[in-house]
C-alpha cells in the first residue's frame, strides 16, 4: 500500500518538476486518506470490543457450586473443569 501511494506521489511530483503528463496527487492522498480512516474505524471497533469483553468478565461471580460425589461444593470459578455438574439457584 505504502509502494504504491508513495510511487503515485513521486509520479506526480517528476512530472510536476518535468512539466508534462498528468498529476496523480489527489489519488495518492485520497487512497492514504481511505487507508488511514479504515485503520481508524477498526480501532474504535477493537477498542469496543475489548470494553465488552472486559465488563462481560467483571459480571462472572468468583464461585461456582458444583456437585461433586452427591454433595455441593463451593470453588472458585477458575477450578470448574469440564464435566462438572453446576448447581444453580433457579428461584434467586
């Protein structure tokens, strides 16, 4: 992308030196333009995205009760593994 604005650019400027042909400046700026304005848009969307990502995080309780060997147990949720039987409170 920077090869082919940059060599538009000095396209433009030799012939503007030279005096002949046309001018390729306003493409060369109005691609960069583009480029910049969607590197822009995708960092606004990846900054929102991470924001969710963190405040679905802080909404995981830090305990979990699971059913091991017909008795509730209290863990934190970082030791539940797969297969595990979580007990929920359906009534609140």
């Amino acid at each position: 992308m920077a090869i082919a604005v940059g060599a538009g650019w000095l396209y433009s400027v030799w012939v503007t030196l030279t005096g002949g042909g046309e001018v390729f400046h306003e493409a060369a700026t109005v691609l960069a333009s583009f480029v910049l304005l969607g590197h822009w848009f995708e960092m606004r969307a990846r900054c929102g995205a991470n924001e969710a990502i963190r405040t679905l995080l802080e909404l995981a309780p830090p305990a979990a009760v699971v059913i091991r060997g017909g008795e509730t147990v209290e863990i934190p949720t970082s030791e539940v593994q797969t297969g595990d039987l979580l007990a929920a409170d359906i009534l609140g």
